[in-house]
C-alpha cells in the first residue's frame, strides 16, 4: 500500500492555545506511517463564522489560498479543527460548482501568481484515520485497553452540512468517532442532546459570553450525569470551550451548579497514542502546572491516574 501523505493545515488555535494538539497528531502519525508535509505561508482558514458572515468573497479568497498551498504539495489537506476543516471544505465544494465565484477568486489569486485548480480534497484528521487508513488497522496497532468511560464530543462542523461531509452516516446518528475512539478498549458512554453545539461555534462566545456558557454548562450536566471520566474532543475550539469553559462555568454559574466540574479535556490523538503505548511528552498531555493562561485549565491529573491504574 502506497504511504499516506497530507498537507497539514494548522489553524490558529492549535498553535496559540493547543501545540500540544499538534504535537500528539504528528507523533500518532508518524507511528502510523502517515507522511504530514507543512504548509509554508498558510493563514487563517478563515473562520466560517466571523469572515463568512461579513463578506463571503474575502473568505473564498483566503481559503482558496490555503487550498492553493496543497495543491502546489500535490496533496490532500489534513485539518485538526472541525472549523478549519468545515470552512475549507465549504470553500473548495463553492469553487468547483459555482464559475462566477471561481473567476472572482482567480482573479484575486493570479495577483500572487497563484490559480485554484481543485486537485486538493479537504480532510479532518478522523476522515483520515476513519475511512484513509481504517478502524481495523488502527485496532491492531493498540497495545494497552485503556477501560475508560468517555464522552465524545462531535462538535457541529464535523458533521453539517452533511451534503458534504465525507461520513456514509446520518448526520443525526453518527457512530465514526465513537468506533475511533472504542479501539482502545474504551467505552463511549450515551448522554443527553451528544451532538449538542459546546456554546463556542457561530461567533457566541465572543458576542455573547453568557449564553455561550451556558450551552457549555447543560453540556457538562450532561456528561457527569453519564458517569464519564473525561470528555474527548476532534477540535480545538470545542477544546477551548470545554476545558476553559469548566472554570468559567465554574465562577459565573457557581449558585445553579451542585459542584464545580473538573471533567478532564483530552483530544482524540493523545487518546489513540495512549492506546498504542506512547509516552505522554510526545502527546502532550501535561500535567498539573502553574502558568497562567495556559492550558489545560481544566486538571488531566484524574484522566492520568485512572488511564495508569487500568493499565
């Protein structure tokens, strides 16, 4: 079998809020044998609820542009944010259907002597390990059954608009992640509204922080009321909204809350490498710390514990 290669298309949350993200997707890759290539000058992708909603034509240009980075890597892109992941994918299926817009973009483009072809597919990170690589192939890589009970948080990118989106699954029925996430010999556990938005998406936490968190809190209710031992995540701004949302949660609601929430936040590649035997530094997953600002703000220590007690 031919070795899987991408172009890996960073965001911007991974880099400023969650390297460790980065870090654990490349290190499981490159276990996996699957080849990541940079993406010299690629920019914001940019975000489907902020540029979209201003001015379509900007947004088509800038993502055009990402894509335009692949193309000249001769891949496919490879996303570990279902935003990214969403408006990139958006961008491309725009431009190969609609010529007035693929002019527009092109004529923008050839200013910096580059052309959208759409050679490139647009790909999240589970797209390439559910259907590239196969569920089968990664359960034989497992090493250690970890015997957790986790909640999966989809997040709404990853599966709408589902006209697109590469899962042969209903959209309000998906079982992709929770097959992923099961080859370790975890249990995903069921709980109230699971494909519920995290409160972050569309613009909401920045507009309207309150009502953001209090997506977030009917969220977390949810979860411990399923008995979960920590919440696993496909993107990085779900991670953000969940992880430092618990501390938010936890000063602005602390009078409708029974308890503060401390459900460790872990993303699906420092699972899966757990799984396969690798050592938290090449996850990420980083331990109690003192610094300011910094994730995760929410403790692994509990996460850490059990995964080392169960193995």
């Amino acid at each position: 079998m031919a070795q899987l290669k991408y172009s890996l298309f960073l965001g911007c949350v991974i880099p400023n809020r969650y390297p460790y993200i980065e870090a654990a997707t490349r290190n499981l890759f490159r276990e996996l044998g699957i080849k990541l290539i940079d993406m010299e000058g690629a920019s914001c992708c940019p975000a489907p609820g902020v540029f979209r909603g201003f001015d379509i034509d900007t947004w088509l240009v800038i993502g055009a542009r990402n894509i335009c980075i692949a193309e000249e890597n001769e891949t496919d892109i490879a996303l570990m944010c279902n935003g990214c992941f969403g408006s990139l994918l958006e961008v491309n299926h725009i431009l190969k259907h609609d010529k007035a817009k693929l002019k527009m973009v092109n004529q923008h483009l050839s200013k910096i002597g580059r052309k959208f072809q759409g050679t490139a597919e647009i790909k999240h990170i589970m797209d390439i390990l559910y259907n590239d690589y196969g569920v089968d192939r990664i359960k034989k890589r497992m090493i250690k059954s970890l015997n957790l009970n986790l909640a999966i948080h989809y997040g709404c990118h990853l599966l709408k608009p589902g006209e697109i989106r590469p899962w042969d699954q209903e959209v309000e029925d998906p079982h992709f992640f929770d097959e992923v996430v099961e080859t370790t010999g975890c249990k995903s556990v069921n709980y109230k509204d699971k494909l519920m938005c995290c409160g972050a998406g569309g613009g909401v936490r920045g507009a309207f922080k309150e009502v953001s968190l209090d997506f977030t809190r009917e969220k977390l209710e949810n979860i411990v009321a399923a008995g979960a031992d920590a919440i696993i995540t496909a993107c990085p701004f779900c991670q953000l909204q969940l992880d430092l949302g618990q501390v938010e949660v936890n000063g602005i609601f602390k009078d409708r809350i029974s308890a503060p929430f401390k459900i460790p936040v872990v993303y699906f590649t420092q699972l899966l490498g757990l799984g396969m035997g690798m050592t938290h530094e090449e996850l990420g997953l980083l331990k109690e710390h003192d610094l300011k600002g910094v994730p995760p703000f929410t403790s692994l220590e509990p996460f850490l514990q059990k995964i080392a007690k169960k193995t």
